[in-house]
C-alpha cells in the first residue's frame, strides 16, 4: 500500500525546463531495493545464501525505510510516498544461485551484467500501487569482495509510473563500510544516494 511518509518544499530554476517534465514534479514514489538481479561476488563472504535469500534483502529494505526515506526527501526537495510491494515481490525470486564464490574475469566492479534492457523490464514489471508520477528504485547490480575489501555498484532508476518510460539511470559505485553484515554492505546503499540528484 503507498503512503506518504514524508515532505519537503520543492523549486526548480529555469535551467531545469530542459529537463523530462516528470523531474519537476514535486512528488517522489518510492519503489524499493531490488535485489532480484544482484549478483554476490567473493570467496566466503556470501557463505550463507539461507540467511540472505530473502531475509536480508527485506533487512536492507526495512533499514533503509527506517533511516534513509527522510534524506530521499531532503536530497530531491519533494515528498515522498512509500509503493514498495511491487519490489518486494521481485526480492522473493533471488537466490543463492546469484552467489559467485569463485569469480571470473568478468565478476569485477568495473563490469555489469546489467543491461539497459534488464532495467526496463524490471521497471516494467513491478506491481504498484500508485498509477502515476516519478518513481524511483535502486537496482542493486553487484556486492564484491576481494582482498578482504568491499564494494558495490547500484543503479539509481528514475521513471514514468504510467508510462513505465525510464527517465534516467545511474550506476553508483561505492565502498562497504561498517560492522556487522547487513550495515557493511547498505553503506554501497547509503551512498548511492548520491545519484538522486537527478531527480531535483
């Protein structure tokens, strides 16, 4: 179900008529941390795919409703309304099978295995309660561990609720950092946050 959850006045220069008429919208929807992609990259870290798949992927979500949802408001200077069960349904198709303990060539942050495509087609099929507005969801695209250090990557999504047209897309690559499983890896979260600048 949405929710208004919070509220922050809203202005927009004329450097911003250029910009998708959605962005100047002064509401936000909220859609959630999908998981449902993410790949998990590092020799015993992701050790145990049963406390992960999905427990933690709704951890993650909950931490972020609970401490974050008021720094998306003041980061964009709009409201924000929660419509997070289409994302969490999404969250209950990951696996362990999205766990790579033996990593190649390939499982690297500096790559993605996700594509343009993969973006609208989860866009696409979320289930929402809200018909219209700006959304925004944060696709996670990969946890790495290597040499006992961590990082993430995380696509920054914007799009039309109605149309389900994606308005913009950012990959933000940022360090874990913290104690403790689940806040190590949501400070990738916590810091992706930066790429909601283009929403204001």
């Amino acid at each position: 179900m949405a929710s208004l959850v919070a509220v922050c006045s809203c202005a927009f220069g004329a450097d911003k008529q250029a910009r998708p008429p959605l962005l100047a919208s002064d509401t936000l929807v909220w859609a959630g941390l999908d998981y449902s992609r993410v790949r998990m990259i590092g020799p015993g870290e992701f050790r145990d795919p049963a406390a992960i798949f999905p427990g933690m992927l709704q951890a993650w979500n909950d931490l972020f409703l609970q401490e974050r949802i008021r720094f998306v408001a003041s980061h964009t200077k709009k409201r924000v309304i929660l419509d997070i069960d289409g994302v969490t349904e999404a969250n209950k198709t990951a696996t362990g099978k999205q766990i790579i303990n033996t990593p190649g060539p390939d499982d690297v942050i500096e790559k993605s295995h996700i594509t343009p495509q993969d973006i609208a087609r989860a866009v696409k099929g979320y289930k929402m309660e809200s018909k219209s507005g700006l959304g925004v969801v944060f696709l996670v695209d990969r946890l790495v561990k290597e040499d006992k250090k961590g990082i993430g990557a995380v696509y920054v999504v914007g799009f039309d609720i109605a149309s389900r047209e994606v308005i913009f897309s950012e990959r933000e690559v940022n360090k874990a950092v913290g104690f403790g499983f689940r806040n190590y890896w949501f400070r990738v979260i916590k810091d992706a946050e930066k790429g909601l600048k283009q929403c204001r």
